[in-house]
C-alpha cells in the first residue's frame, strides 16, 4: 500500500467528501505509512483500507445526496453534456460494490499502461499503413495558384509559395480539395493522427489523355476489390455492407458503364460509397504509375523538400497579432509535424502570451499531426487533458503537455473560428475544446471529416483508403463524421472574426 494508491482510492468517495477529508485522510495515510513499519503493520494498513472502504463508500453517498440539492441535470444549451447529474436517491450496496471493483481495476491497467508508453500510431509502411509525411511531401510539391484574398479570410496575399517539380503531375480530383482554396494548404488533407484515407502514399495520375481506357472486366475487378475490403477491414460491419451492395447495383444498373478511364472511375466509385455511408474518409484511388505492393518510407530528399517547403510556407502560421483591448490573433491554416515546425509554433504562442483572450482562426485548416494538435491544446490548459480522437484507442500521445512552462494563457477566454472548410484534425481540435468547455466556437459547421485510417491496394493502379477503427467517445455515442462540428455562435465565416472579437472584448472588459 502506497500514498499514490490511496489517492486513487480517494477518489471513489464523492467529490465533497475529498473536498472537506482528502487532506485529513492523506495526512493519516503517511503517519501510518511512516510509523508502521514490518510485514504485518502494513498487511493490517491494507485490510482497514479495504474494510473502511466497503464501510464507508455507502455512508459517503447517503450524505451527499442528503445535503445536495437536486443538481442542473439535462444538458447545456448547446446540447452538450452538463456532466453534473446527480443521483436523486443513495446508490444500492450492489452498485457501489460493483463500481468500486471496476474502478479499481481499471486504475491499476490505465496505470499500467501509461507505464509502458503504449502508442498505436504505427510505422510508416508497416501493415499497409500509410505514410503521412509522403502524402503531404506529394502535395506541397504541386504547382500552386496566385495567392487571391478571399472575404473574411487573413491570409497574407502574396505569401511565397512552394516549388513544384516540373514533372509533378496535376492534382488528384479525388482528394478533398476546397473549392475556394487558393493556397496549396487548404488543399492538404491529413488529419489529427497523419492517417487518412484520402492521404494516399504518392498516388500520381499523370496525363489522363495517356490513360487506357478501362472495359467491363476490369472495372468488375476493382469493384469487387473494394467490395471485399469494404467487409474485411471497414470498422462499422453494418455500414460496410449496405455500402458494398450499394456499389454491387450501381454496377448491375450500368451506371459505371461510362467511366472509361481509370482517374474518372475511381471518383465515381467514392462518390457511390460516400452516398451511402456518408464517410468522407471512404475513397477509391487510381495511380497510373504501379502501386508498390507495400507503402514505403519517404526518401530523405523527399523529407527534405517537405521541411523546406513548411519553411517557405512559415509552417503555415499564417498570422499572429495583438488586436484591440489586448486580444490575441493566430491564424493557423494546417498542423505540421513538431519535427520540422515546433520552434515556429512555439514561437507564436509566445507571441500570444500575454494577450487578455485569444482567437485562433481555423477556417482555412485542413488538418494535420497529431502532436502539434496536442502541442497548441497544451497551452490551453494549467494540467494533462485528454483530447478525443475518433480514429484509435486511447493513447498517451493524446494527452496535453500541460502546464507549459512560463505560459499565462491556461485561463484566458479562447475563441475559434470555424468554416464549411474546417477539416479533420482542426475539427479535432475544435471539437474537444468546445466537449472540454474550453472554448467558444465562432462561425459555421465543419465539413465532417472525423475518421480515418488505411490504404489498401486492390490492383497494379487502384487502391482505397479505409477507416478500420474507431475509439468511444467520451462526449457521446456520434463524433462529427458526416455531420461536421457545430458552432456555439453561428455566423457566416466572414463574419466569424468580427463576431468573436466582440465576444472577446465584452468578456474581457466585463471582468
């Protein structure tokens, strides 16, 4: 028996209880600790543990509830969780027995676990996993428009723009690309843990006047490839199946009959899955260059063109400022990997430290790595906090680094700015601060994007992208796949950041 341990014991009791004993009783804990010394001592510290446990957890409850007024139960007004319910009668003997057994076991795993720095992100490369650093590599280095200022947004124009490979072919017309963009990062799709489906390992379609044209034979091949992988590997076995035999009538139908080239068949094909399953992270990919029959690290020349092109790109911290009343402004149009941008974004937040409140503009985020999203939610809060991820279990790399060292924003109000275009990981983002009551969201619904998961080849030039897991959420039974994240303030995105810095300035000068 160990202080650590009867501190988790502790907090079986209710929380007024600890509130008005927790010293008091870690007090007598070390005295004993500290006084009882031998084999026997501590074997009877043990058992007046366990029996003032079952004796006292009831009579813990019974005087909670006596002295507690019936707490605000249903939900707050955006239709989220209060989590302050509270049972009108005593819990049974039977329940407390059963609820203290449990939770005492899964504090001794949860312990274990995070001992032994369990992660389920897995190796480039390995399993058919994709490699999410060469997704982004391909795609930085595609020519990119002029820069052309949209309403509402804070890009700076003119911003340098990456250098693409002359023999770089044109983008894929399946990957989800916004139609508003004008910058090649809002065209960039890797969500909150670098595994996406539509983030496809160097998938070049090339000249598609050059493609062979596809016949019946070879279109049936594909679609009974993804058939197949659809009900082996897709997380939801029920979805998977409608979906399948969506694609099996579309066929016998004849609707694929006028997809005659390989680029154009694949795009049909995502479009028939994701009528049905309204997951934007089902997709078919064609490659006119043979698919490896296993994903392959990137080069180092490749790593090397992406960390100068997140260089050029400032690591696409598009902005930061201090507004009017002391209001910190940080536009953030993706999450690069720590590795090659975590000085920048420690930079900005420095920036942004001594501001009154904070904005962070996410209209334009297209996702990104999962460690600058816990990277840029660690200084939001004074201690560890778990962020959601829909996309595997819970992992040690999913909490917060809280507190940051010398940081002063853990208490500041926090403000985002969402739009139709806010995806994947920066949905991520949004949606744990808004479930944590961490911040206000400003603006419209995100576009959806939640889960994602692995490339799987189905031929020499076709493969898909599958989401196979999905963890519980601690929020609810639905996160926002398909149906995007919504906005506590609802405005048009143009007019998001002038609605949140009034909120900003009313509950600042307010205080």
């Amino acid at each position: 028996m160990s202080e650590k341990i009867y501190t988790r014991l502790l907090r079986l009791y209710p929380s007024s209880f600890r509130k008005r004993y927790e010293d008091e009783a870690l007090q007598l804990i070390r005295d004993r600790l500290r006084d009882e010394t031998g084999f026997f001592k501590k074997a009877r510290l043990g058992w007046d543990l366990v029996t003032d446990a079952f004796a006292g957890l009831p009579q813990a409850y019974r005087n909670s509830c006596s002295v507690t007024v019936e707490a605000a139960a249903s939900v707050n007004a955006d239709g989220t969780p209060s989590f302050r319910v509270l049972d009108k009668e005593p819990l049974g003997r039977g329940s407390i027995l059963i609820g203290g057994t449990l939770s005492l076991a899964t504090i001794v795993a949860f312990g274990f676990l995070m001992s032994r720095s369990i992660g389920f992100v897995p190796l480039p490369g390995s399993n058919g996993r994709i490699s999410p650093i060469e997704s982004v590599i391909e795609r930085l280095n595609r020519p990119t428009p002029p820069d052309t200022p949209e309403a509402g947004s804070e890009t700076t124009a003119g911003s340098p723009s990456v250098e693409a490979s002359e023999s770089q072919p044109a983008p894929s017309a399946a990957l989800p690309v916004n139609a508003k963009s004008r910058d090649f990062a809002r065209s960039v799709t890797v969500p909150a843990n670098g595994l996406t489906a539509s983030a496809v390992p160097t998938i070049l379609r090339g000249d598609m006047a050059t493609e062979a044209s596809l016949d019946e034979a070879e279109r049936q091949r594909v679609i009974t490839g993804a058939m197949q992988n659809l009900k082996q590997h897709y997380f939801d076995r029920e979805v998977a199946q409608e979906t399948a035999d969506a694609l099996l009538a579309h066929e016998k139908s004849g609707d694929d009959d006028a997809a005659k080239d390989g680029a154009a068949f694949a795009d049909l094909l995502t479009r028939q899955m994701r009528d049905v399953s309204h997951d934007m992270h089902l997709v078919v990919e064609y490659s006119q260059e043979t698919l490896p029959e296993h994903p392959q690290e990137p080069a180092p020349e490749s790593l090397a063109r992406y960390r100068k092109a997140m260089q050029q790109q400032n690591c696409m911290f598009r902005k930061t400022a201090i507004l009017s009343h002391n209001i910190g402004f940080l536009k953030l149009d993706f999450f690069p990997d720590i590795s090659v941008c975590g000085s920048t974004a420690t930079a900005a937040m420095a920036d942004l430290n001594h501001a009154s409140a904070i904005i962070i503009d996410l209209r334009d985020n297209s996702g990104g790595f999962p460690n600058m999203v816990m990277l840029i939610a660690s200084y939001l809060f004074d201690h560890p906090e778990y962020m959601y991820s829909p996309r595997g279990a819970p992992a040690e790399e999913l909490w917060t680094h809280s507190p940051v060292p010398g940081n002063t924003l853990a208490d500041k109000p926090v403000y985002l700015l969402t739009s139709a275009s806010t995806w994947s990981g920066a949905e991520q983002f949004a949606y744990d601060l808004k479930m944590l009551k961490r911040a206000t969201l400003v603006g419209e619904t995100t576009r959806g994007g939640a889960h994602a998961g692995v490339f799987r080849r189905i031929d020499d030039h076709f493969g898909m992208g599958i989401p196979e897991q999905k963890a519980d959420n601690p929020f609810g039974k639905a996160d926002w796949e398909g149906v995007g994240v919504e906005p506590d303030v609802k405005v048009s995105a143009a007019d998001a950041l002038e609605t949140a810095e009034k909120l900003a300035v009313a509950r600042v000068d307010g205080r």
